[in-house]
C-alpha cells in the first residue's frame, strides 16, 4: 500500500502534469521482463536525401518584390549582431532570377549548394529549393543573386532562443520523470501498481521521442538555412505575372508564406511531430517530413469576401496545377473556404490555401507537402479546434 500511495502522489507531481500530451494510451504490463527494457533511443535523424522533380507546368511565382539592391539583414549569419551570445536563428532566401538558359542556370545553383557542404531539398520545373550551412548564408545567398537579374528577393529571419529552450527544459522534464517511474516499478510488485507504472512510462515515452523529434527539426532548421529560386526565361520575362490582377496571388506559392506579416492572433496544435518556430512575424510549423502550414495576412484590396476570393483562385491559378478541389473549412469559430492543389509535376505535391477574410485583412492559411499522397486531414481537424483572432 506504501508504493500506491507513493505512485498516486508521484503521478499527480506537477512535474508530470507539465509534460502532459494526448499520446495514445497503451498498456504496456507485460510482466517482469519488461521492467528495465531499453528506453533512451533516439529519434530517427531526418532524411536529407535530395528530391528530384521534373516536368511540372511553369509554377506560380513566390513573391512580388522588386528590389534589386536589397541588402542582406543585420542579423545575418555572418554579421550576427550579438556574437557570443549563442541566438538561434533560422534563415530563409527567397529569389526571382531571370535567366538566359534556366537548366544550365539550375545545375551551377545545385552544385553550389552541394560543394558548400548542403544538399538540393526540392526541384520543380522553375524553381528549386536549396538548404545550405546556415554560417554561409550571407556569402551563397549573394552568389545566387549574381547567377541572373533579380526580379525580387527577399529574408526573413526568425529567432528561435526562447522557443528551442523551452522544448528542451520538457525534454528534460520527461525524460526525468520516466526514470523515476522506472525506479517506482523496480519497487513495486504488485500486478495492478506495475500497470499502472508501465502505462505512464508509454505514454512518456511516446512524448519524449516527439519532442525529440521537435528539436531534431529546429536543429536541421538552424543548421541548414533554405533559399528558394525561382528561374525565369528571359524570353518570358514580359509576360511575367500579368495575366494575374491581384499581386498577393500572383505571389502565392507552395515554398514560402504569401506575407511576411500577421495581424491576427493564432492558437494551433498541429500535432506533436511538428514543431513550431514563428509566432510573431508569421505562423510556422513544419514536420519532419518537411510538410508545413503557415499563416500570414494581406491586404483585402480590391476588397471582397471570401467567396470572391476562392472563385479568383480557382480562376488564376487553375491552369498550373493538375487538380484545384474547392474546400469548405473552418479554422476555429471562423469559415475558412479554400482551394486544394495537386500540381502537374511528375512526383506532384500537394498544396492547401485557405482564406478567413476580416474587414480589410485576409489572412492566409497554407499547407504544403512534396508528397501529394498526404492525407491533409489531421491538419484541416487541428484547425477546427484552433483559434485565429
């Protein structure tokens, strides 16, 4: 009766209640054998394997700004403002490059990310993504640029610090309170206090190996900065975006956020193997399979309602994709139509923008993964029981 109470006692500990999770509930008694089992394995590392696809129609650009002479932020790797002071920053490039011969042009830009040590993450018809060491970024990212002329380009930078260490100190929390657990276990014999023990330590289990797996994306994320290129045909730079009126759409793309900026307030749990590194700018998560879901805002000019803004859509970006389902969604109390894209690559992937118009704000939710067999679903539930104000 000791060891019950102390049991009771111990798994009401705040610790416990802190590292709290809705990981499935499994009952893990199986008898003496299983008392010490082997429980510190780490997480699978993420793949880095390089992802090659071709054959996609001309992509949506990614983002209207033209700014040929924008300098690098003050905040970039090479020039961090506070040295020594151990920040965590995850740094993305963005870049338009109007070129003579695009697949010349793509060859020298993957074998530059690949002699600095990074690797090619993406490649479509236009366009590819490239994750470099984060401490090059400055040098690789001007590299790029000199590679054609700048059609726009653009940073961003997100300060991880206090994000990276909070999932640590959980981390840490959990793993500790499972060896507690363990030495309850090694007390206790009877049956009903060793299931009881065995459920808890699966349970933790299972939310030690996601947090792991949060800080193995942040790590990779910080590690190995992204710049996204798109290639333009000198012989297609007229025509370039002026079939489509609306520059937020013409700047929509499954790489980056529509908009560095968010003017609402979001609460979303997109689920524990996916870590969230931008609350402020703009709303980020990614997984570690490299599916992610941002939400940005833009201006509602010409102003119109959600419907119009689905119909426009549909309408602009219909003819570069294979499929464009309509969706009828929610994101909290809110109506959040929006369009699924299936694009026409080879290996296509699979892209979601939904709309929530407020006044003269539309706020943007996106989702995209390279894999367009994912099932999108659990994301569409975790925004019904989210919350965007």
């Amino acid at each position: 009766m000791y060891l019950l109470y102390a049991l009771t006692l111990f798994l009401t500990f705040p610790l416990v209640l802190s590292c709290s999770s809705s990981a499935k509930e499994a009952d893990w008694y199986g008898g003496e054998a299983m008392a010490m089992e082997e429980y510190e394995e780490p997480a699978p590392e993420m793949s880095r394997s390089a992802m090659k696809l071709e054959g996609a129609a001309q992509p949506v650009p990614l983002m209207d700004i033209t700014a040929e002479n924008q300098s690098l932020p003050a905040s970039s790797p090479a020039e961090d403002p506070e040295p020594g002071s151990q920040r965590k920053r995850i740094y993305n490039g963005s870049a338009g490059l109007v070129v003579e011969d695009p697949p010349e042009t793509r060859k020298a830009l993957e074998d530059l990310a690949i002699a600095s040590g990074g690797y090619v993450e993406q490649s479509y018809a236009d366009y590819l993504v490239l994750r470099v060491p984060a401490e090059q970024f400055d040098s690789l990212f001007k590299e790029v640029l000199g590679m054609g002329k700048i059609r726009y380009q653009q940073i961003d930078t997100w300060d991880v610090t206090d994000r990276y260490q909070d999932t640590q100190a959980r981390l840490k929390t959990a793993e500790e309170t499972r060896k507690r657990l363990y030495v309850l276990l090694e007390r206790s014999t009877d049956p009903k206090e060793r299931a009881r023990i065995l459920r808890e330590i699966g349970r933790l289990t299972e939310e030690i190996e996601s947090i792991r797996q949060q800080l193995q994306i942040l790590d990779s994320r910080i590690a190995f900065s992204r710049i996204n290129v798109e290639l333009i045909p000198r012989l297609q730079e007229d025509a370039y975006r002026q079939e489509i009126p609306f520059p937020w759409i013409a700047s929509l793309s499954p790489l980056s956020p529509v908009s560095s900026r968010l003017e609402t307030s979001v609460k979303l749990n997109p689920g524990d193997e996916y870590a969230e590194f931008s609350k402020e700018d703009v709303y980020i998560a990614e997984n570690a399979y490299g599916t992610n879901i941002t939400v940005s805002s833009v201006e509602n000019s010409p102003e119109g309602d959600s419907a119009f803004w689905r119909k426009a859509l549909l309408h602009h970006l219909g003819d570069y994709y294979a499929s464009a389902a309509p969706k009828d969604l929610v994101f909290g109390s809110k109506e959040m139509p929006g369009v699924e894209f299936v694009s026409k690559d080879r290996e296509p992937f699979r892209y979601f923008v939904g709309l929530i118009v407020e006044n003269r704000k539309i706020h943007v939710v996106e989702i995209f993964s390279s894999d367009a067999d994912t099932d999108f679903s659990p994301l569409y539930k975790a925004l019904e029981e989210g919350e965007i104000r």
